[in-house]
C-alpha cells in the first residue's frame, strides 16, 4: 500500500500530466511543477525513516531535473532543486565522486535561480571581491531565501571539492553572502545560516585563524533561534566547537540532549532524524577522541 506522502506525489504526477495534454498555458505549467517540486522537498524533509528516503531520493532527483530542463527559467523550480541536491549530496551519498557531482549541480541550480531573481548576482563567481559584495546590498527581503539557497549549496560544493583550494578560495564569499542573509532575516531556515557561518567559523584551531568564540556565539544564536528544536546545531556544536577545544563535558551534554529530545514536527523531522544519529556515533567515540 502506497504511503499517504507517496500517493500525494502520484496524484501531482497524474494532475501535471493532465494539465500538460489538456492546455497549452505554459504559466499552469510551470507553477504546477514549481507546486509539486515544493510538496516533494516537504515530503522528503518531514520523513522520519533516513534509510527510505536514502533509497527513493535518487529517482526523484532526476524527475525534478527533468521538470528543470523542460522550464529552465522557473526561479522556484530551480530553488527547490539546489535544496534536494544540496541535501541529498550532504547526507546520503558516501562517494566523494557523487557528492562532488551533486554538488555541482546543486549550486548550478541555486546560482540560475539567484541570477533570475537578481540579474546583479549572475556569474557571482567571476565577479570581483569588491563588486560581488556591493551586488549584495542590492538583494531585498523578497530575494532572501533565493539568496540562503544560493550561498548554501556554494558552501556544499566547496566541502565537496575541498582538495581543490581555489575551490576553498570561494569560502569569503559564501561568508559576506550569508551575512547579507542575516541582515535581512536572521532566522531564516530554523538558524541555519548562522549554523553555517558557525561551522566556517570552526574550522580552524586559534593558532591557525580560527575563530572558535565567534563560531559558539552563532552555535548558540541558531540554538535561540530555533528555541532549541534545530537538533543539528547542537551535534555540529559538539562536533565543530567542543572537540575543537576538547571540551569533553560540553561535548557530552550537548549529544545527550540531542538524544534525549523529540524530533519535532513537519520540515524538522528528517533533519533531526538525521541529527539524532550523529549524536550517537559521536557519543560512542568520544572515547577514543578526548
């Protein structure tokens, strides 16, 4: 029997082929599959079962592309595909090949949907330093999440790729993007864009640059943010931060309220699924770490 999330995702597949064969308004097109694209990225982000979503994500990938190729200038199409390939690449994906290869098309999705959003930000890459950050200022709050996505699924390609250092070169960029974000909506996907200057923030120890304190002032801020149900900062808080300075007790009482915690309702469940995992394996080698 067919899962109810399963048999909404057949429905919309019916409801699109219909619309397609008995009208010819491109517009009802393209905002049907903008429209089933988004109960898709839904679906898959309030699923509780990992393993499940590890194994069917794949076909549905290749689906939205195909929907993408068919409607290249559909800004929210394109969005919605930077995010499942953004997540897809960064969670289920073991080969570094495919994770560069999905990352790769993540942040192509995500960059033509900025530059259709905002046409300053086309070709960001190859925009000098200076230029590229002025462009910035000029992204309002109606183009933020745009701009979330965009800098996001940069971040995943540069980890991806990160052998290649004019690939870890691109990092300043993803950062003043993500401050730009702040300033225009600070709680922006449950605190996830300061848990992502948090982690840029880590990667580092003092000696070398870092800068742990700025890193565990956003840890905390995307903690507040979320009033404490973005599962996920906690584990990259131990994770990033408290092995960083081997602070074993932080460390522990960090994981342990991950694993005590509910996972939450709708777009937090597979993320905190997810998050709940980690803190386990990271709980079960702290031993050997500290």
């Amino acid at each position: 029997m067919l899962k109810t999330g399963s048999f909404r995702l057949l429905q919309y597949c019916v409801f699109i082929v219909l619309l397609i064969a008995a009208t010819g308004c491109s517009q009802v097109v393209s905002n049907a599959k903008k429209a089933f694209s988004e109960d898709l990225a839904a679906t898959i982000l309030s699923f509780d079962d990992p393993e499940t979503i590890g194994k069917a994500v794949p076909s549905y990938l290749i689906l939205v592309s195909s929907m993408i190729k068919g409607d290249p200038e559909n800004a929210g199409l394109l969005k919605t595909g930077a995010q499942l390939y953004s997540a897809y690449a960064g969670s289920f994906t073991d080969s570094p090949e495919s994770k560069l290869a999905l990352s790769r098309r993540a942040f192509d999705y995500g960059s033509r949907a900025m530059c259709l959003r905002n046409e300053n930000l086309c070709d960001a890459a190859l925009q000098p330093f200076s230029e590229y950050r002025e462009h910035l200022a000029s992204v309002d709050i109606e183009q933020v999440d745009f701009l979330f996505v965009f800098a996001t699924s940069w971040a995943g390609l540069i980890e991806a790729n990160s052998a290649d250092w004019n690939a870890v070169a691109d990092l300043p960029r993803v950062r003043v993007a993500l401050e730009r974000v702040l300033e225009l909506d600070e709680g922006i996907s449950n605190g996830n864009a300061h848990l992502y200057l948090a982690v840029l923030d880590s990667l580092l120890p003092p000696a070398l640059g870092g800068k742990p304190e700025l890193a565990k002032q956003h840890f905390e801020r995307a903690i507040e943010l979320s009033h404490g149900s973005n599962l996920m900062a906690r584990v990259l808080y131990a994770e990033k931060y408290a092995r960083l300075l081997f602070d074993r007790e932080l460390h522990d009482r960090l994981l342990e309220e991950v694993l005590a915690a509910d996972v939450g309702e709708g777009d937090e469940v597979l993320a905190n699924t997810l998050a709940k995992q980690k803190a386990a394996e990271l709980l079960a080698d702290g031993d050997d770490y500290f």
